[in-house]
C-alpha cells in the first residue's frame, strides 16, 4: 500500500504541475520554460535565474509560484516519511548493497576516458544538430554584456514625444541602439519609414545607458504600470 500512495501522489504531483504550467503559459510564458519552472518552484531548486525574473516580475506567476513552492515543500515531506516506512520494514542491508554497487558500477562506467570522450564527441554532436541559433536564448545570441548591453520592451505610451515619428529617426539619432521589430496588435512590424504610434511595443537593443537615456519616459511610464498592478493583485 505505500508503494501505491507514493506512485498516486506522484501522480497528483505531475497533475500540479501540468496545471501550473498551463496556467503560466495563459500568462504569455513559453511552453517549454513555464514546465521547466513549475518543476524548479515545486522542487525549491531555483537554479533558473534568468528565466525565474519573467516569474517575479509578474503578479499572477508569483502566486502560482508561492502555491507551487509551498506544495512542494510539503509534498517533499510526505514522500520522505512514506520511503522511511518502506525502507524500514523491507529495505536490508544486502538490497542497499547491491544498490551502492550498481551506481559505482556507472560511476566508474562514466570515470572512463575513452568513454567520456565519446559521450563528449556525440553529446555535442547532438546540440549541433538540434539547436539552431534563432533557438538559443536571447542572452547567448546578442552576445549581451550584462554590465553595458540591455534588451528591452518599450512601450510607447499617448504621451509619448514618439508619437508619429519614423521608426529610423530613432535610431539614426544613436550609434548604439537598434530597435529590432516593433508589436503592434500581435503583429511584428520591421519596415523602417513605419510610424510609431501609441500602445506600439517596441523590442529594443544597444547600450544600457543610452537605451534608459532615449526612452526614461516610457520606462518609468512602464515601471508605474507594473507597481500599480502589484498593489491590486496585493489588494
């Protein structure tokens, strides 16, 4: 019976985490990272730093990520005290035996050099074929110097002093900004003589400095936006 509880609590675990995951998704996460950081919250790993930002900059994500961390806190609990009953009625000294010994099996399996060199040659082999550069992270791809580069969503607001102005106007008054596409209901607008117009999302990159410099209206105007939505989430 304590094998079964602990296969139908996992299953329950997976469950959790499907539906966290769709929920996240919901919130205009990726598919891929919002699994990936359903089972890094339910597990407290919180290895993901730079994704885990696209969680706590959002109200909505944050809840699901405190529900997510306190399940799983507890979930860790009962699985822990349900293998302790198991172990100790049925577990000897000999099974745990042969359990160490096949794991230093592997261990020294992997220590092999000639075997590690092949695992090696045809891991990397398999990252070539598999991962092409537009699926790289953002990070990796713009080579972006945390210190002096920055990739960022401007959002032109009504008062905007780029109200109406020609996408490249912008960027010719900079040596050291593209903007790479601009958002406008749902669609990606790249052409540079477009006008900019109000509730446009522009995808910006360059310089830190001259980024926060060029458009303080509209990141302070986005800031305000993000702290309002915090205090009614709070209320």
């Amino acid at each position: 019976m304590d094998w079964l509880f602990i296969v139908v609590y996992g299953v329950l675990i997976g469950i959790v985490v499907e539906i966290a995951a769709a929920l996240l998704i919901m919130t205009g996460l990726d598919h891929k990272i919002a699994r990936f950081q359903a089972v890094s919250m339910l597990t407290a790993t919180g290895f993901t730093t730079k994704e885990s930002e696209l969680v706590l900059r959002h109200p909505f994500r944050r809840r699901i990520a405190i529900f997510l961390i306190v399940f799983g806190v507890f979930s860790f609990a009962v699985i822990i005290s349900s293998l302790s009953n198991i172990l100790a009625q049925s577990f000897r000294v000999y099974q745990l035996g042969m359990v160490t010994a096949a794991l230093a099996i592997v261990l020294l399996f992997l220590k092999n050099k000639r075997i590690a060199a092949y695992l090696t040659q045809k891991t990397e082999h398999q990252l070539e074929k598999v991962f092409e550069l537009h699926e790289l992270p953002v990070h990796e791809v713009l080579y972006i110097d945390e210190k002096r580069d920055i990739f960022t969503e401007v959002i032109i607001h009504g008062n905007s002093t780029f109200n109406g102005r020609q996408l490249v106007s912008i960027m010719q008054e900079t040596n050291d900004l593209n903007i790479l596409f601009i958002l406008r209901e749902n669609k990606k607008l790249r052409k540079c003589d477009i006008k900019i117009k109000a509730g446009d999302h522009l995808y910006v990159y360059g310089d830190k400095q001259e980024i926060e410099n060029l458009f303080e209206a509209e990141l302070e105007n986005k800031q305000r936006r993000i702290e309002k939505e915090d205090e009614i989430v709070t209320l």
